[in-house]
C-alpha cells in the first residue's frame, strides 16, 4: 500500500489547472467567435467549407489553431494533478508553460502570412511542449515511486 500526501504547494497545480484551463480556453475562444461571425460561419459547422466561405482558410486556421489544444487537454490536466502530488511547482510550471504554449500555438497558425507548416511554432509555440515534457516528467516520477523504481 502506498500513502499520499498532498503537498502544501499543491494549489498552485489546483489554480494552474483549474483557472488556468478556463482562462486560456475562454482567451483562445475569443477570437473563434470573432472569426466565425466575420466569416459568417454558422453552428453546428466547426469548420469554413472552402468554395462556399468566402475566406474559409483564414477562419479553419483560428479554428485549428484552438482545436488543436483540446486534443491534448485532458493528458495534460492528468498528468499535471498526478504529477503534481510529488512534484507540484514542476507541475504548475509546466501546465502553464503549456497553456502559454497553446495560445502561441494558435497565434502563430491564425497568422495568414505565414506559412501553415511552420506558422504554430513561429509564435512561441514550442513552449508548450517543454510543458509537456515536465508534466510527463512529474507523472512519471510520481509512477516510479509508487511503483518503487527509484
């Protein structure tokens, strides 16, 4: 049996994960909503249908660009919590690096005069994963000492 102990640092993994999320996802929101009105995209549609959108590229970008952070989200959220409970400032760094990461991400891949390949990572993009790495990092130390690896 192993016994664990919530770390008094452990609100900063809380308040990285929990308003974090919400901030950065309602900030990354913003501009979908503007680019959906702008281009007339209506719901239930997510994407702009090319031919049929008059700039349906620019609004699929904004849309990628914050889709893109939901594919990962939930791994994150977990791995950070998880993580957290050995590692919390390790862990609240690293989810914020990776909230920043994705904001960036989405930034640089709504910007239309870069090019789609490199555009997400032209705007700081990568921070998000070195928030990645730490966050797996910390999910897997806590694994390891439970599991008595290390």
């Amino acid at each position: 049996m192993y016994t664990l102990q919530v770390p008094g640092d452990y609100g900063y993994v809380a308040l990285a994960v929990g308003v974090g999320s919400f901030v950065v996802t309602t900030m990354m929101g913003i501009p979908v909503m503007k680019a959906r009105k702008k281009n007339d995209v209506q719901y239930p549609n997510l994407y702009a249908t090319p031919g049929y959108h008059k700039e349906a590229d620019a609004f699929n970008r904004v849309q990628r660009g914050h889709q893109n952070m939901f594919e990962s989200l939930s791994s994150m959220q977990t791995m950070s919590l998880l993580g957290g409970l050995k590692h919390p400032k390790v862990a609240a760094v690293g989810f914020c690096l990776y909230l920043a990461g994705c904001y960036f991400y989405m930034v640089g891949y709504s910007d239309m005069s870069l090019d789609v390949k490199t555009a997400r990572y032209k705007r700081g993009g990568g921070l998000k994963w070195i928030g990645i790495l730490a966050c797996m990092y910390t999910s897997t130390s806590l694994a390891g000492s439970m599991l008595r690896w290390w």
